[in-house]
C-alpha cells in the first residue's frame, strides 16, 4: 500500500509515546524530529513537514490534557489533529445532476476513474454518460467505450474530430437528458502550455459542476508544483487519488492536496471498476496511525463541532423513530467508535430497555466490524431506497447484494437492524437522559454518565 511506509513509522512513534513514562520537552523534540523524519521519506513537502513539527511542538509545551486524559495520549492527539489539517476535511461529492471534468497528467488514471465514478453515480440510481474528450492518445476514444459498453452507461466520442472542446460540447448535447456527464479528458508527460490551454478552453464549454483532478498516489515532490499550475488553469474543486494499493509513498499526492486545498473525494484502489473508495480522512488516518480503539482518545469527537441546533436536530429525528436509511447512514457514522455506542447502551437502566431491544453488549463488540459491511451496502443502494427504505423489495435486495459484493443475507440484516433501530428509537421517546448524553454526545461534550442514571425520570 501506498501508505505503508508512513503508517509503519507513525505507529512507531506512537507506541514509543506510549512506552515513554512521562512527556518532557525531550520527549516532544524527540517525537517531533521522528515525525518530520517520516513525512519527508514519505514524499510529504518539506515546508509542510517543517510547519507541521513547528505547530506539534508549540501544542505539545503549552497544551494541557483535558482532565483525566493521560499527557501521552493527549500527544498522540494533537499529532492526529495535525496530520488531518493536511488532509482536509471530509467532503463527499453530491450525487445530483451534475457535469464532471477530469483532469490529471499522463496516465495518472483520469480514464480509469471515469469509469469508477460512472459505476458509483449508476448505483446511486443516476444515469451517467461517458464522454471521450481526449484526443491525443489513439486508444483513448476505444479505452472509454469500452468502459461505458462494460458498465452500461451512455457514451459520446468521435474518432475523427481532432478538437476536444467540439467533442466535448456535441457530446453534453448529445446526452442532455442524462443526469450525470463526465469529461475524459488527456494527459502529458509533463504540463504544456498547449495542455492548460485546452484544459482552460474545455472547462470554459462545458461549465463543468465539479472539475475533479485525478493524483496518482505515487507521485513524488513534483505533484504540489502541478497540482498548483492545474488548479490555476483549471479550478479543481475535488481530488481523487489513484493507486492507493501501489508501491509510492503517497506522501507526494498528500502534499498536493495540502496545496490546492481542495477535498479528497475518493481514493482508487485497483484496477477495477469497484475499487474505489469514498475518503474519509479521520478514518484513513486512524487506520494509518493504527488507532483501532479510539475509545481511550474519545475527546476526538469534539473536534466533530456539531452546532447546538445540528445535535438538536440530529437527536429530535433519532428518537422520532421518522428516519430513513440515510439519517441511518448519518448516525452510524457519528456513531463509528464503538466505545460510544457501549456507554450509550450500559447508560440505560434495564427496565427502560425497550423490549426485544437487540443492542446488547455482544451485538456492540462487532458494531465497528457491521459498521463497515453496511456501509458498502448503503453505498450500492439508490437515493431513492435510501430515503424511502420500504421499496426495497427481494428484487433490488438482490441487486443491491450483487452491486456491494456481499450476501443477501447481510443486506437483509441490515434493513432488519434498521427497522429494529427505528421502532427503539421510538420506544425511547421521553426519556431525558438519553436525550441528554446523545446530544452531549453530538456535541463532543462530557458523557456525564453517573448523572445520567439519576437523571431518569
Ligand atoms: N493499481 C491501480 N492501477 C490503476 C488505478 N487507477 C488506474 N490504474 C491503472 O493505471 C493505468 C493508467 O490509467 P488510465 O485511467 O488510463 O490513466 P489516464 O490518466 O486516463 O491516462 P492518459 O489518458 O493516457 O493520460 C492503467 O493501467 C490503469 O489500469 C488504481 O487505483 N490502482
Ligand atoms: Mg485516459
């Protein structure tokens, strides 16, 4: 994997962390020094390393843990909190009608994630159309059709027109009624003026929504300097980082995103059409950092900063017992340390425990592992049974199983484990305790748990 080297070394850093019995002005230069040691071997720009070790060094001295968080754990924080300013916040594309332009250099894997996007957008329930705008490469006009025979999408190419900004606006015209058009467009082995040309002139005929700039994760140094002439020519307003399983260090494509600050939107994984990934960066970084159990640095969630009236909100729809699928999804996810939905559970006296409730302790050791198998079948499910989940019928069950790569079985649990969630929900209207902690909760506040029992009614 592209990141391997990185993780390798930061949770070697982060269990000498732990090993360590105090944490003195040495220990912070020391974990400082072995951190700009990593990001440069890995790729990460140097002014970016520098700035890094300069703010974790300043944090590390002044800050104080929150009380009862150990001072070791606290720097393991502030580490993680650093490294997620370089990769930017979590952003997920829209899933609407929308124009996608791709750009990227040679063989970076702009075509190839055209594709990926046209499977993602096909199993959102959009239709989607491939259009071939790049004219340099022979193969290219052949490679997309092939792609959109392969998944069943529009097409739009010519082999004779030598002007990419004719191709590209005949073939937006051409597919007026689908919902989704992307833009393949060419690469060069390094940037031309004659290439930000014809970027600049493609983007200009085909207003795209989003322009989406395709990184190979094993880009070097020389992707943050590209990345800028690129946003500069172009405006990306989302990346996608290809090749992720390679060999490179990843470090390069990081950096770039750092420059151009702009969201990664996906990474790809492989060759094929389904290894793509939806980023998430708190996530990628805590699977690099190796921090499975979030639990003991729990105080990550207040740097979710959920307003007052998101938690309002997000609290009023849970215990409505009215939500679909989708606030499901939304949940789960604010819910993905499993530490947090134990207490939630053991808070609850057993009397109030709706009956024939199935969060049970057991069922929460496996919550994570669930968590992650459900969030590929909701990937391949349409916005439609994702708002509206009583249509899923044995039909779409099974090609929803097909579409994620996993049993019937596991999507019918899952719609069962919703409908169960939904009636408990309901079942624990009223009850201001729960009420309480779950917005605390949303809000990163203190669990306050002793209270909580007492809080009951
Ligand atoms: N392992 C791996 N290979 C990938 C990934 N994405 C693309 N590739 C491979 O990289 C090569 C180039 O991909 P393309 O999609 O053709 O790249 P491109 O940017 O369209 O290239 P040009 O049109 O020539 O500029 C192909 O062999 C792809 O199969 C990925 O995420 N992982
Ligand atoms: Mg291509």
């Amino acid at each position: 994997m592209a990141q391997d080297s990185l993780g390798t070394g930061l949770r070697g850093i982060l269990r000498k962390i732990g090993g360590s019995s105090y944490i003195d002005h040495e220990t912070i230069k020391d974990v400082s020094r072995e951190i700009q040691r990593i990001l440069l071997k890995a790729d990460v720009n140097v002014k970016l390393t520098l700035e890094l070790a300069r703010t974790l060094e300043r944090r590390a001295s002044e800050e104080k843990p929150p009380p009862g968080m150990l001072e070791q754990d606290y720097l393991v924080r502030i580490i993680f909190e650093e490294l997620l300013k370089i990769l930017g916040e979590e952003s997920k594309i829209e899933v609407k009608p929308q124009v996608i332009m791709l750009v990227g250099l040679y063989g970076q894997g702009k075509t190839t994630a055209a594709g990926k996007l046209a499977k993602f957008f096909t199993r959102k329930g959009m239709s989607v159309g491939l259009i071939a705008a790049d004219v340099h490469r022979v193969a290219a006009y052949h490679q997309l059709e092939q792609l959109a025979k392969q998944l069943n999408v529009s097409f739009f190419g010519s082999e004779k027109e030598k002007d990419p900004v004719k191709i590209a606006r005949n073939g937006l015209k051409e597919l007026s009624q689908i919902q989704v058009r992307i833009v393949d467009t060419s690469g060069r082995d390094s940037l031309d003026q004659e290439l930000i040309k014809e970027i600049r002139d493609l983007k200009t005929a085909t207003s795209p929504d989003e322009v989406l700039y395709v990184l190979d994760a094993t880009m070097g140094q020389q992707a943050g300097k590209q990345a800028l002439s690129l946003n500069e020519a172009a405006g990306i307003t989302g990346v996608i980082i290809s090749k992720m399983d390679g060999t490179g260090k990843g470090g390069g494509a990081l950096s770039a995103v750092a420059a151009i600050k702009q969201p990664v939107y996906f990474i790809g994984t492989g060759e094929h059409m389904e290894d793509m990934e939806i980023f998430n960066p708190k996530r990628f970084l805590s699977r690099l950092m190796g921090l499975g159990d979030l639990e003991s640095l729990m105080q990550f969630a207040q740097e979710a900063n959920v307003s007052e009236e998101e938690a309002e909100k997000t609290m009023t729809k849970l215990l409505s017992g009215k939500f679909n699928l989708k606030d499901m999804y939304e949940i789960w996810e604010k819910f993905a340390q499993p530490g947090i939905m134990k207490k939630l559970v053991d808070a609850m006296p057993v009397s109030r425990m709706p009956m024939g409730a199935k969060l049970d302790s057991t069922t929460l050791d496996s919550a994570e592992e669930k968590l992650k198998v459900y969030r590929v079948i909701l990937d391949s499910m349409t916005y439609n049974e994702l708002e509206e989940p009583d249509v899923i019928n044995a039909s779409r069950i099974s090609r929803i199983s097909t579409g994620s790569g996993r049993s019937e079985a596991d999507v019918r649990s899952l719609l069962r484990e919703y409908k169960s969630m939904k009636k408990n929900m309901k079942q624990m209207q009223g009850n201001r305790g729960l009420k309480k902690m779950l917005k605390a909760q949303f809000r990163g506040g203190d669990f306050g748990l002793e209270n909580l029992t007492s809080d009951q009614e």
